[in-house]
C-alpha cells in the first residue's frame, strides 16, 4: 500500500500535523488475507491511521471557523464603524462651493496697451485711404 505525500498542516501551536491517506487510499486499501480472513493488525494500523487523519480535519475544521468567527465580527464592527462616519459626515455644515468664474474668452479687438491701438490706427488708416494725406 501506498500512502500519500504527507501534506502538512501547520497548527498554531507549532506541532505539525500530517495526513497520510488520499481518499484513494481508503478506497483501495486490501490488507493481506490471512488463512483466518484479514489481518487484524494490518487492519487496526490502517483504522489508526484513518483516524488520526480525521482528528487532524477536524481540527483545521475548528481553527477556520474560529478564523471565520472572528473575521465575521470584524465585519460587522467595520460596518458600524463605517455608518458613524456617514452619519457625522451628514451631520457637518456643508462647505460653501466655491465656483470660478469661466475666464473671459479673448477679445481679438481689445488690446491691453495704447501702443498697440495706435499701430492698428495706422494700419487701418493706411488700407483705407491708401497711403494719401488729407
């Protein structure tokens, strides 16, 4: 009979835990017949065995679900946690909303000095009556 790569399971307090079956295992397990029917020995090993596995199942059984327990109980605690801030953000005055006033878009007509209202003079004043003097 072959058993399994030992699997190892860490518990908390440090032992290592191994199981030794696959449920293959259990499945084809055929102990020697001995001329009274199965050996009883071989039989009580493998029982053994079975149930060291089960023990070590049960125990990680009992350490995820306290896992679980607590993990549930943060949980819950983070929702409460989480409906007091919604609640004290309610109840804060609300901030003034500052709004920008959109920028003024370019006027291609206004210009910011006189120096340049005066080149435009000229320009206008030189297509409009075309260099002549009055």
């Amino acid at each position: 009979m072959t058993y399994m790569d030992e699997t190892t399971l860490a518990p908390e307090n440090g032992a290592e835990e191994k199981v030794q079956l696959t449920a293959d295992d259990i499945l084809n397990f055929e102990p020697q017949i001995d001329y009274k029917g199965y050996s009883p020995i071989e039989v009580d090993r493998f029982l053994d065995i079975v149930m060291n596995d089960y023990d070590v199942f049960a125990e990680q059984i009992r350490k995820l679900e306290e896992v679980n327990r607590r993990q549930a109980e943060e949980i819950v605690s983070l929702r409460s946690e989480l409906a007091e801030l919604k609640e004290a953000e309610e109840e804060k005055e609300p901030e003034p909303e500052i709004t920008e006033e959109p920028e003024p878009e370019p006027n291609p007509f206004a210009s910011g000095t006189n120096a340049d209202m005066l080149r435009r003079l000229a320009r206008l004043e030189a297509a409009v009556f075309g260099g002549r003097k009055l």
